[in-house]
C-alpha cells in the first residue's frame, strides 16, 4: 500500500516497544526501503495532546488508510518493560 506523507494512516499490528497497537492512528512522515528490501514508513504517533510520544519505522504492509466509516476512541498508554 503507498501512503501519502504527512497523513494518517492505522497499524496493522502491535508494537510492543513502544506500546503501539494495531488500530493506532499513526502520521506517516517518510517513505524508505524497509530492510528486505520492500517499502517502508517512518511514523511518529502523538498523545492526545498532540505530544510525540514515538517515531520508528515499520513496513509499508503495517499501515491501512483511515476509512469513512471508523471512529477515533481513546486507550492508556501501556509501555512494553
């Protein structure tokens, strides 16, 4: 999937270092080659109040564009130890 830089997009999965889950909503801030040599993403993800709380790169593949028919909700931050 190609997704547009600096939008928002939603993971397809958890990423337990940094206590992301598939359903956070992500802003996409740089295309690359991900190691293999597919695409991939640079993301960073804001609190929200609009703090950044991570930045790391995942797989083009970890990312679905935000859809009309979704709803934001809210969850705690839970960090991986």
């Amino acid at each position: 999937m190609t997704v547009e830089l600096y939008t928002d997009a939603v993971l397809t999965r958890d990423i337990p270092v940094h206590g992301l889950c598939a359903g956070d909503v992500v802003k996409v801030v740089d295309f690359h080659l991900a190691p293999g040599g597919g695409g991939g993403y640079s993301i960073e993800v804001f609190n929200t109040l609009g703090e950044t709380i991570a930045v790391t790169s995942v797989n083009a593949s970890d990312l679905e564009p935000l859809l009309a028919d979704e709803i934001f909700s809210v969850r705690k931050l839970s960090m991986a130890v």
